[in-house]
C-alpha cells in the first residue's frame, strides 16, 4: 500500500510537471511558428493593432507591446500602462487603491484617494512636490520658496491653490480662517457663523444666521487682447437667514436679476430675460425663460414638471413617464428605471443611449453625420459588453460585472477584466483579422487573410496553416506539418 501510494504520487507528479514544462520546452522549438500552450503560456498577435500580447498562468499575467505602448499586469494586485508618444505612465495597485501616475514631468501617487503625493514642474519649470494625508495633512515643497505650504488641520495651516481657493491661511479651525480667491479676501471666524469680505470692488460681512450684507461695486477687467470689459456689480443682504433674502445681480449688465425670497415659503427671481417664482421651495416654482422661449411648471418638483414653449417641451410624472423635448436634446422614461432613453443631435454629432434597468441593458450610438461613421456600444449586465468603434471594428467580451456601470475605464480593463473574460472576440474590419478566446484559452483561434490558428484542450491540440504550409502538434508534439499545395 506504502509503495502504491508513492507510486501514484510520483506519477502524478511526473504528469503534472509535464504539462506545465513541455509548452516551454516546445516554445524554444516552436520558433516562429508562434502556437499557443493554453493556460500555461501563450503569445498572439494584437487582432485591432500591430504588436503582440502574451499571456501567461491564465488570466493572472499578460504583457501588451504596440507601436507606441506598452502593457504588463498581474491582475488584479499590479498593472504598468506606458505610453511614450503621449509621455504618460501609470502603475495600479489592486486598483483603484494605489495608483501612480506619471504625465510628462508631472506625478501623482494616490491611496484610495486619502493619502497622495504629487510633484512635477509649473509652467515656469519650477520642480513642485505635494504630499497628502486627506483632510489632515497637507504639504508642499518647491526651488521657490514662496510656493512652499504645510498645514495640519485643524490645527495650523497655509495652502496655495488647493481645496477650492487660491490662497488659505487657518488656526485652530473652524476658530479663525483666511481664504483668498482672485482678489477677495475672506477673514472667517467660528466658520461658517462670522466672516468678513473684502477686495476687488467688494466688500461684506455676515453673522449667520441673523445677517449679513455684501456689496460689489461695478469693475473693469483688461482681456489679453488688452481690451476692458465691465465686470457686474451685486448687493446682497439676509436677516434670520432664511427668512429674509434679498439679491440683486448682475448689476450694470444687459441682464439685471432681482432675487426676493423667505424660504421656504415663497422665492421671485425677475430679469429680462427670465423669470421664476416658487413656493415651499424648491418643490413647486413657476418659470418662464423669455431668451429659450417656454413656460414651465414644477410641482412638487423633481417629481411633476410640465413644459411648453418653441425652446422646449416636458411632460414627467416621475417614476410613471418623462418626455422631454428640445432643440438638441431629447430624453424619455417609463416606469423609471425600468425604460431610459437620451439623445443630442448637434451636428456634426447625433448619439443617442437607449437603457433598460438602468444597468441591466445599455446601447450606445454614436453617429458622425459628415462622415457616415458610427461608434456603438451594447452592454447587458453582468453578461457581456460588446463595443464597435469608428473604423467597424468590433470587441465583445463576456462576463462584464463592472464595465457596463464605469464604462471606458483603463483601471478596470487593464486590472479586472482579464478575471472573468470568459469569451473574447475581436475583429478588424480594414485588415480581416478575427481572434476568438474561450475560458482563457481553453480553445483560442487567431485568423487573417490567408492564415489560421487554432488551440484546443489549453494546447495540447494545435493547427496553424498559412499560404504555404499546415501544421499541427497533439500534446505539443509535431505530428503532421505538409506543404499547403
């Protein structure tokens, strides 16, 4: 029995390192001939570009080479996307937890958008380096020393062009902090309860929620043609906010607008060219736009909106039915998910999307109407996702779990979808040549114009035949290779 029992463990051990080893072995031999040895290793021409893709341990190696980029991925945990022409390279880790990209000589490390790094050069080539630990940490380090900046929040900070604003300085936040945006200034105190506003024609002041007044004076801004142009004024004020609201904008422009409100109960918004009132806003307002030219009603809104006019028409009784109308755009839905439809037409581009279930089934069209060329996209999830391109060329790939929801996405192609594509089909319409792969290359069959391969049973059947010859291996063996005439 002892004896059997390692018998039988050898023998397995012997046929297991066989299967494994010999599609190496035969590689080295194959040459140019390039077969296929299914699961364990296999090297193919790109079917869409010139190049080559290898691929290797089934769907958990694969390495990308064409004219002017280059792939290699251990999906999920790492990919390497670079791109020479474009100068980009990007490395994914376990995407979309850690990323790094580089973009001419600009570079960003990221973890799950919480803890980055950045650093590049400006545009007068000043070397900039960030460093971030979202929301606490922030830092920044240059050869000019007037853009260097740290802050630790909420404790103590200074920030140049980050989070919104041009210039912050804080202490012990939200008990003091100073932003700056162009040239107003803001001095806030308990933010967002008491700040000061001043520069550029404005200044102002609130202590919310009791009040607070603002005013802008009109000012002129030189264009970089040197030409000035008048910049509107505002006044603006609130007691017991939101009460009382008072706003008059654009002042000194072709469109003043009055804006008078105690919300909820009642709002009025007038100017020339458009007016609105509501009441317990925002669910039921009463709009007439003069510039577009339609009368619309909303209520309760978003729910009930009804439209008329030559700029446009509505009918929505969410979630039963939506009809909406204008001179370039177009959307429908019935029984919201369950039936969606949008489309634009502004020539030269007519596309229109077409969902069932939100997710469930999507299709795409996207029409050129100079041209005459179409790019569509159909997606039915989790099933497949099948995508056609200007030039006809055609992918399909089924399953698709997370494609059909972030469609286009390099992180999920390059890092996930090699996981579970099952089927892989992709065709070139202008050169003829097709590729068709099955259970990561269980079966795999590559064709052009006068060529053909095929691999069965993860290659240990193979037959390659071109203009000049046929040849096929069983157990990566030669066992037949003739003249094609």
């Amino acid at each position: 029995m002892e004896y059997g029992a390692v018998f039988c463990f050898r023998y397995s051990f012997a046929v297991m390192a066989a299967f494994f080893l010999l599609p190496f072995f035969s590689a080295a031999e194959a040459g140019e001939n390039n077969f296929g040895y299914g699961f364990a290793f296999d090297r193919f021409k790109l079917t869409m570009e010139d190049g080559f893709r290898t691929e290797a341990a089934g769907p958990f190696y694969y390495s990308q080479q064409n004219d002017s980029e280059k792939i290699y991925a251990f999906p999920p945990f790492f990919s390497c996307d670079r791109d020479p022409i474009t100068d980009r390279h990007e490395h994914d880790f376990f995407y979309p937890l850690l990323t790094h990209t580089f973009y001419g000589h600009e570079n960003r490390w990221q973890l799950f958008q919480m803890l980055s790094f950045a650093g590049g050069d400006e545009p007068d080539e000043t070397g900039v380096r960030r460093f971030t630990i979202f929301p606490f940490y922030f830092q920044q380090r240059a050869e000019k020393p007037e853009l260097n900046y740290t802050a630790v929040v909420p404790f103590y900070g200074h920030l140049k062009n980050r989070l919104f604003h041009d210039e912050m300085n804080f202490v012990m936040f939200p008990l003091y902090a100073e932003t700056r945006k162009r040239d107003v200034v803001t001095d806030n105190y308990l933010y967002p309860f008491f700040h000061l506003r001043h520069g550029d024609g404005l200044n102002g002041w609130h202590a919310w929620p009791l009040a607070g007044r603002e005013h802008k004076a009109i000012t002129t801004i030189t264009n970089g043609y040197g030409e000035t142009n008048s910049v509107p004024g505002h006044e603006k004020s609130f007691y017991a906010w939101p009460l009382y609201l008072r706003q008059d904008n654009g002042i000194g422009s072709a469109n003043p607008e009055k804006f008078r409100g105690s919300l909820p109960f009642y709002a009025t918004s007038r100017s020339p060219l458009r007016d609105t009132t509501s009441f317990l806003f925002p669910f039921f307002e009463l709009i007439t736009d003069r510039e577009k030219n339609y009368h619309e009603w909303q209520g309760p809104w978003p729910f009930v909106i009804f439209t008329r006019g030559e700029g446009k028409t509505t009918d929505r009784v969410w979630p039963l039915f939506s009809q909406s109308r204008n001179a370039s755009k177009e959307s429908d839905s019935y029984l919201w998910p369950l039936y969606i439809y949008k489309s634009t037409h502004a020539e030269p581009l007519d596309k229109y999307t077409r969902r069932f279930g939100l997710l469930l089934y999507a299709k795409m069209v996207e029409k050129n109407t100079a041209t005459g060329r179409e790019k569509r996209r159909t997606d039915m999830w989790p099933l497949f996702t099948w995508k056609k391109d200007f030039n006809g060329n055609e992918r399909l790939q089924i399953l698709a779990p997370l494609e059909p929801a972030v469609p286009n996405n390099r992180g999920i192609e390059n890092n996930w979808s090699p996981l579970w594509s099952l089927f892989r089909s992709e065709d070139n319409l202008k050169t003829g040549a097709a590729s068709r792969s099955f259970f990561w290359n269980f079966y795999r069959r590559d064709s052009a114009p006068g060529q053909k391969k095929v691999s069965l049973l993860f290659g240990l059947f193979q037959y390659q035949s071109d203009e000049e010859s046929r040849r096929s291996r069983l157990f990566y063996v030669p066992v037949s290779n003739s003249s094609a005439n």
